[in-house]
C-alpha cells in the first residue's frame, strides 16, 4: 500500500511538472510562463529610467547613448564601426523578438515555433527563393569589405545583448511560445532586406494575366489591363526631355510564341497596399525659401512597428531618422545636409518562365533546343513537435521552379520559373549607409546607384537647396510587353536580354514645376525611352498631391502635415456623381432614398465622422464584386482589373458583356449594376447599424494594429479613430497605413516632425509599446530632437553609457 | 509552534531563496524539502504548501505589477481569456504555483512515510 501511495504520488508530481513547464496546445507553460521569478511578471517593466554603464566587447571608445522622453536613442559614438556595434546593441534592447521573428518569416522557418500550420507558409518561402537571395546578397556584400565589418560590428552588438539576457529577461513572445533566441548574423541582417524586397517587389500578375488572355485573348485583356490609363500623372512630370540620354536601345520584340497555361492557384502576394507618398518643394514654393520634404511609406500596420527611430552620431556624420530592426544605419531621415524619402516603385521585376523537363527526376531541362542541367536545393523545414520536412526545390538559370508536381503545378515534366532582381544580390545597404553620410546632390545619387531592390523612389532634398527624385532600382530591359505573361523558358529570346543602365533610370532634379513628387503612380508617360507597363499603379493619390502643388505658389508646414492626413476621395468624386443621377431614376424605398441623399451631400473627406464613406466603400465594393463576378467565380487564379479601369468601364463601356451578371437570367448592364450594388450596401449598412450602433467611417473601418504574431488581440490595438482609405492621401485602411510620417524642413539644421504608429519598445509591458499611437491616429507629429551637442539634456530622460572592455 | 506555522514559513523561506537561483520549479522542490523536514498532517499536508506559494507568488507578482501600473498583467489576462483582469491573473498565478508546491507536498509525505 505505501508503496502504491508512493508511486502514485511520484506520478502525480511529475505529471504536474510536465504539464507546467510544457506548451500545451496555444497555452504557454503555464508554471513557467507565470512563475514571478522567470515567467512574464518580469516583463512587466518599462525601461529604465535610470543611469546605466554597460560593457560592451571591441569598442574603441565609450559611447554615449540618451533616451528621449519617447526612448528614442540619440547614439554618440567616435567612428562608424562603435557606432553601428551601438545600434545592434541598442535596436536589440528594445526589438529583439521583432527582428528575429521577422527574419524567421523570411527564411520560411515559422514552423520552428508555431508548427505546421505555418508549413504552407514556409514552402512557399523557400520556393521563392528568399533564402537562395539572401545567400546571393552576401556575395555581394564579401566584395565590400567595409559595409561587411559595419555589418558584423552590428551583428556583434545584438550577440553582445543576447549573451547578456538570462531566461527571465527574454522579451514576452519567447515565453509565450517557449523558445529562446539565437545568435544574429549577417545572414539575418541579408534576411531582413530580402524580407523588405519581397514586401515591395514581390507582387506580380504574370500567371494571372496569362490565365486572363488564354480564356478571353488579346483585345479583351488590353481594355481591361491597360498600359497606360486615359489620365496619367507621372512620378517624372511629362514635359521631361529624354533626348539627352545617350545609346538607348528598347530590346526587340522576338517573333516567337508564348506559352499559354492555366494555373489554378498562385502563391500569396504582398499586400497591394504597400506604397508610400514622398514630396519635395524647391526653395521657391517654400515659405522660408528652405526645402521642405515629405514622406510617409504605407505597410502593415503592426505592433511592434516595423520603424525603430534614433539619431546616429559621430564627428563625421549626424544622422536622424527610422532604422529597420536588423539593418545598420538609417533607411528614411536626414543628417545635417540632406533629407531623404521612399516610395515603393511598384516595377515589374518578376517574371515566370514554363521549364519543360527531360523526365521526372527534374534532373534537366529544356534551354535553346537542347537539355540543360538543373541544380537542386534541399529545404530542411523543422516543425515543432513533428518531423523534419523536405522540400527540393530546382534551380534553373532562371531561377528557382517555384511550381513544379510537388507545389501548385500542372503535373509531371513541367514547372514554372522565377525570374525576380530579388536574386540578384546587390548592395542595398551600402546605399544606406551611404545616404546616411550624403552631403550633396552627388553624394545621394553615388549613394543610390547600388541599390537594386526592392526599386524605389528615393526623394531629396538639401541645405545647399537642391531637390530630386531618382526612381532606383536594376530594371530589365523589356521588349514591348516582355514579362506580361508567362514566357518559354527553353527559348534565349525570352530570357532577360540586357538591363537599363543605371544612369537611364527615370530621374528629376530641380524641376521647373519646383516640387517632386511620388505616390506609386506610373513612373514615366509614354516617351520615355524604355518600356514600363502597368503593373498596379497607383491613379488617385499621385492626383490629388500633385493638383495641391499645382494649386499656389508657396507651401508651409501646415501644408505639408495637411496634405498628409488629406482624407479627399478622388475614386469616389469622379464616379458618384455619375452613379447616383442614374440610381435616383429607379424605384426606391423611402430607406433607401434618405441613404441616398446621404452619400449625396457627401464632401467626399473620408473624415471619422461622416456616414458617406461608409456607404461609399460599402456600395463600391459591392459594385465591383458584381461587375467582376466572372473573375471571382472562375476557377481559375484571376486578378480584378485596376480600380481605375473598372470605373472607367462602366462609365464608358456600361453595355460591356462583363457587366451582365451571370448569376441572374437577365443581361445587366452597368446602371442595372449600380441600383443592384446600391440596394444590398443599404440592407448591409443596416446590418452594420445593428452590429456596431452606427455607420460613421471611423468605426465601420476599425483601423487596428494587430502584433506581429498572428495579431495576438492583446497585444495589438483597435478601433482607431483615423480617417482615410486606401487610395486616399491619408491611407490608412483597415489594416494598413502610414508607417511612419515625417517632415523635415531644409533649415541649418534641418528641422523635423515625425510619428509612426506604435512606440520604441517591444515589450507589450512597457509604457512606450504604444505610446505613439494615438498621437499618429489624431494626425500629430513630434518634433524630433536632432541633437547638436552630447551634453544637451532638454527632454532627455535618461542615459546609457556604452564602455569598451576587453573581457 | 505548530508544525502547520513553521511549515508555512519555512517553505515560503525557502522558496524565495531557490528562486533566486533556480527555475521556477524550484517551488516543488522547496515544498518537498519543507515537508520532508516539518512533517504535517492529513489536509495540510497539501494546504500549507499550497498556500505558502500561492501568497509568495501572489506578493512577488504584485510588487513587480503593480510598479508598472499592471499594463502587461492586463493584457496577459487578456491573452489568457481571464477577462483582462489583472486580480484574475494574480490569482491564477497564486494557484498554479500553490498547485504545484502542494502535489510535491503530498510526494514529500508520501516518501517520508515510506523511508522512515
């Protein structure tokens, strides 16, 4: 019997033992997770307000760091290599679990902590070739012994702060899912700007638009998917004279055919969202005769935030602005000379290719009439609490066979290529760097001209008084209408013949109009010398801003933050107007008039409190689902047509067979559309009434900033009240905005506001999680404190010193 | 003293130190020690170490907690569906630990009465 007791008890001990310091399910280690000693009480801490000294191995000099009254870190250090160990070290203090986590999702290794949920997610990585880019990326960088040092001197700094932490002191995620961080590498920092690239180069339409025109050929796709649309408002203003450059010659159209395949499913793209606003006024349009420049790059909206924001400081340089977690030096800020912006240059710079294999093993393929061998790639994908996965992915000269019989494909034998500047390598951040120390007009267009993806609109502005916009990146040069559609891989003529020279990138300084500008809107107009296609531009934002700089002579601040939470919607004043005369003519339930007035004394501002947003956005989406219903309904992977282009249909084109309806027996056209789409917005507007007690804009969008893992609910915060929408100048949708705004005047020394929605620290304990958020919702700004002097101490709250030691 | 008293302390004693240097299972381990050295009796041979690492942890979590104005606690309780509440948590935290630190009381009894 004792015995019994005693085994009985032992079991009972250890089974709780297990239960507590194991993951069950979702649930964390309930014994660890909560224990006050290790657990997440420990988190529960805002950071310091205290004096530290700190050792920090293979510093040369101490380094002092001070913490604004936002724990914005102000680095003051003797050279470059202390400086970006001090970022390490400091970025990783308050972003730790962000940057590698965001790393992790880059490589496809989310499966290692959250399990097999993730694997799709992960293949689909690791097919991309994420990892094979990044890998391509350090080649370059072994070339550029320099950036390489600055690059390991930061990675050292995250290493130092790693080695320092003891279980109890990992950030809350740790605990949470139960493991433990890893060393940082320069791979990781290689990992984050192939992360980067594939957030805004990473998008394109070519499978889609082959399924398009197999099913419904040439003419069609060409009205629906133009090259250009009837306005265009370019990032380079029209009148800009190419004649200047030198030996420009557009590749030949090859005579040879292109493949036509269906494909039922693609892989997920970005976000068609990501985008940005950059504009600068010449001294000219300025109120103080300084230029003024502006940017605000629109991501996903997550906590922690994608931007960390310090001042990097030596005897050389002065740098103020955002950082990526996991990069050295600043990505958008300013120093004492110039300023400088991003806005996504939305290129098509992925193409897919059909490998025709000699048999199963994939061993060869096709290429110029005879058979080519391949290279293969093991990917090993650990998953967490299940075997190992692996998935062979083949390489051509291409790229990598993203689908083949094991992956979204069509069978044996055949795969599908990509051909994307994301595996290039190429040196993104040398430019960075390199901007953060530019002087002039000629530093920033040396600083830009390594950079190949993701391509950008970088805009500049100066002291001395100069402002510019290069539109930078490695373009491949196309032949008319190359990279559409799916090409033949085994045919030369298909494969990217030549690049556009660097210096025959699209650029602008100092034009006669005094500003620039960018808004993801197409590059160029027709007479630039190259071909650039439509690939989702952007229409309606480039618009409104470069209409506002047409509009008067001079522009001041107040403009400038105006224009950035402008909540005009140029979609919805160009096509109401025509929709709401022809719905006014039908049959109308007394309901459905009074909403009707309502969208029609509507100022089209996309503000918080106003109703006709909502039954805008509500009546227009409904109103594309059925002009569209043929492309949602296929079976095959379609894409809608451009906003644009589908308001341009119905108003000119309203008898078009796709306005019919197909799930009705009549034939519709697009007024039938416009009373069908109008009646089922108010019985959903109704609903919407029921569900949240009103119909005001900012609560029917319900902004959130949902935290990086899977918007944990308590992590993330919701129902912000913001204006705006995509589309919109101010374009903060759903889930989706500004990252981070900022203005900065061209005075000695610049002078700045900025804000990004979030807050410094990582840890969801801290008070500076989120304390920005609502700062950013309500369209303020903080001044930023460009320190001059490493003494000053106004709003500085507290110090760190970084001390050189040799243990 | 009664042996349910000194029990109480010395667990609480001993548990604060071990955590200091051990992992938070450290609590079982104080637990059996403590009853192994202060033998009790029927119920309280669960209770008395239940309760001696509940209020420990309780008090522990609150000193951290409440310095920071509970913002982290709230949201745990969130993400634990505890309502958002912070007194839920401090609670829940009281009982996992007491739950632990009393089951390694009764093994504690158990092994006593066996090698004794």
């Amino acid at each position: 019997m004792k015995i019994f007791k005693l085994g009985l008890s032992l079991v009972l001990t250890l089974a709780t033992f297990y239960a507590l310091n194991t993951k069950l399910g979702s649930l964390p280690p309930l014994g660890k997770f909560l224990s006050p000693s290790q657990g997440v009480w420990q988190n529960e801490v805002t950071e310091s307000k205290k004096e530290s000294d700190i050792n920090l191995k293979g510093l040369s000099a101490p380094v002092t760091v001070k913490y604004d009254e936002h724990l914005v870190p102000h680095i003051f250090a003797e050279n470059p290599m202390d400086l970006y160990k001090s970022q390490g070290y400091v970025t990783a203090q308050h972003r730790l679990w962000q940057m590698e986590f965001q790393t992790h999702a880059s490589s496809g290794r989310l499966s290692e902590i959250i399990g097999e949920t993730a694997l799709n997610y992960d293949r689909t990585e690791r097919r991309r070739g994420m990892v094979f880019g990044a890998e391509e990326k350090l080649k370059t960088w072994e070339n550029d012994k320099e950036v390489l040092d600055y690059v390991d001197a930061y990675a050292d700094g995250v290493n130092q702060y790693i080695n320092s932490l003891n279980p109890e002191d990992y950030p809350v995620e740790y605990k949470l899912l139960d493991y433990a961080p890893e060393e940082w590498t320069r791979k990781k920092t290689a990992l984050l700007l192939m992360y980067m690239t594939k957030m805004l180069a990473g998008g394109d339409s070519d499978l889609e638009y082959t399924n398009f025109l197999k099913k419904y050929g040439k003419e069609r796709f060409d009205l629906l998917y133009p090259d250009f649309f009837d306005v265009n408002d370019p990032i380079i203003p029209a009148e800009t004279d190419w004649s200047n450059l030198e030996n420009t010659i557009q590749t030949p159209v090859p005579s040879s055919e292109m493949p036509l395949d269906y494909m039922k499913e693609t892989i997920e793209k970005p976000h068609p969202d990501n985008g940005s606003n950059n504009w600068a006024v010449s001294p000219e349009k300025s109120y103080s005769g300084n230029p003024i420049l502006a940017n605000d790059p629109h991501l996903k909206l997550n906590l922690p935030s994608i931007w960390y924001a310090m001042q990097l400081s030596t005897p050389e340089q002065n740098t103020y602005g955002v950082s990526l977690p996991g990069a050295a030096g600043i990505v958008i800020g300013f120093n004492e000379h110039i300023a400088w912006g991003m806005t996504n240059a939305t290129r098509d710079v992925i193409d897919w290719y059909k490998i025709e294999f000699e048999d199963e093993t994939n061993s060869n393929y096709k290429y110029n009439n005879t058979w080519k061998a391949t290279s293969k790639r093991v990917e090993e994908i650990k998953i967490r609490g299940k075997k190992t996965y692996l998935d062979t992915v083949t390489y051509t000269h291409h790229g990598p066979v993203t689908y083949d019989v094991n992956f979204k494909g069509n069978g044996e034998k055949i795969g599908y290529a990509m051909r994307w500047t994301g595996h290039l390598g190429g040196q993104n951040q040398r430019t960075l760097l390199d901007l953060n120390t530019s002087k002039n007009y000629e530093d920033y267009k040396n600083a830009i001209k390594t950079f190949l993806a993701p391509a950008q609109n970088v805009i500049f502005a100066s002291t001395e008084g100069d402002i510019a916009l290069w539109i930078q990146g490695k373009f491949p040069n196309k032949w008319k209408g190359q990279g559409k559609f799916l090409m033949d891989g085994s045919n030369p003529e298909h494969d990217w013949q030549s690049f556009i020279p660097q210096e025959h990138n699209a650029h602008t300084k100092n034009p006669e109009r005094g500003f620039v500008s960018s808004a993801n809107q197409h590059p160029v107009d027709s007479s630039y010398p190259y071909y650039v296609f439509n690939d989702g531009y952007e229409i309606y934002r480039n618009r409104v801003i470069n209409d506002f700089f047409r509009s008067k002579d001079k522009f001041d601040i107040q403009d400038f933050k105006d224009l950035q939470n402008n909540n005009f919607n140029l979609q919805a004043s160009e096509l109401l107007p025509f929709m709401i005369p022809l719905v006014e003519k039908a049959e109308l339930s007394s309901e459905e008039k009074e909403i009707l007035n309502k969208v029609k004394s509507w100022n089209y501002n996309n503000d918080i409190d106003e109703v006709g947003p909502t039954i805008w956005q509500i009546w227009y989406d409904k109103l594309a689902e059925l002009t569209w219903d043929e492309i949602t309904n296929d079976s095959i992977a379609l894409d809608y047509p451009f906003k644009y282009q589908t308001a341009y249909l119905l108003k000119n084109y309203p008898n078009d067979k796709f306005m019919d309806n197909l799930e009705t027996p009549e034939i519709e056209t697009a007024n039938d559309l416009f009373e069908m789409a109008f009646k089922d917005a108010v019985a959903k507007l109704n609903e919407l009434k029921t569900n949240k007690g009103t119909i005001n804009w900012g609560e029917a969008k319900a902004t959130y900033i949902g935290h990086l893992l899977q918007a944990l609910p308590a992590f993330s915060r919701f129902d912000l009240p913001i204006g705006g929408y995509s589309g919109i100048v101010n374009a903060t949708s759903q889930n989706h905005g500004p990252s981070w705004r900022m203005i900065v005047e061209m005075t000695s020394p610049p002078t700045a506001l900025g804000v990004y929605p979030g807050g410094q620290s990582g840890n969801p304990g801290s008070k500076f999680y989120d304390d920005l958020v609502d700062t950013w919702a309500s369209g303020e700004y903080l001044e930023l404190n460009f320190m001059q002097d490493k003494n000053q101490n106004d709003g500085i709250i507290f110090s760190q010193t970084l001390n050189p030691s040799n243990e | 003293m009664n042996k349910n008293i000194k029990n109480f302390i010395f667990t609480i004693i001993l548990a604060y130190v071990f955590s200091l240097y051990l992992p938070w299972w450290s609590i079982m381990l104080a637990a059996f020690i403590s009853g192994f050295l202060i033998p009790l009796k029927k119920r309280a041979i669960f209770f008395i170490p239940f309760i001696a690492v509940a209020i420990l942890w309780i008090v522990q979590s609150y000193i951290l907690s409440s310095a920071n104005d509970f913002i982290l606690a709230e949201k745990i309780a969130t993400l634990l569906k505890l309502k958002g509440n912070s007194t839920l948590l401090l609670l829940a935290t009281g009982v996992v630990g007491g739950l632990a630190a009393g089951i390694s009381g009764i093994f504690s009894k158990q092994c006593s009465t066996f090698f004794k």
